[in-house]
C-alpha cells in the first residue's frame, strides 16, 4: 500500500516573511496502484497545490525522508 510523506525544501525568505515549501512524496506505490496515480497526476498536483505544497513525487520503492 503506497504511503504519503512530507518532504520539506529550503526555506524561503521575503523580507521579514520566511515560508517552508514542501511536496508530498508517494512511496510504495505498487504496480497496480502506479498507472492509475500517474494518470491522475494533474489531480494530485492540483490537491497539493490546494494544500499548499509545490507538487507530488511518486516512487515505486520506499523512500526514507529524514
């Protein structure tokens, strides 16, 4: 079963403003899970943009954010 995480980037500074850009990474995601999740690709960027992330990443294998 594919996971979701939270890959935190550099943090950004606008003046006095600083903000954490981060995007969800997919890891996990089995063979049968993978062409419908590319196929919806657009939604998922357009969910992560709704929830403030910069995009999505998916993986087949696990991937270990630290």
């Amino acid at each position: 079963m594919a996971r979701i995480q939270i890959l935190e980037l550099p943090m950004e500074h606008q003046g006095d403003d600083t903000t954490t850009p981060f995007v969800f990474v997919i890891d996990q995601v089995a063979k049968a899970e993978e062409e419908p999740l590319r196929r919806g690709t657009n939604t998922l960027d357009a969910f992560a943009t709704q929830c403030g992330a910069r995009g999505t990443l998916l993986f087949p294998g696990t991937l270990d954010i630290g």
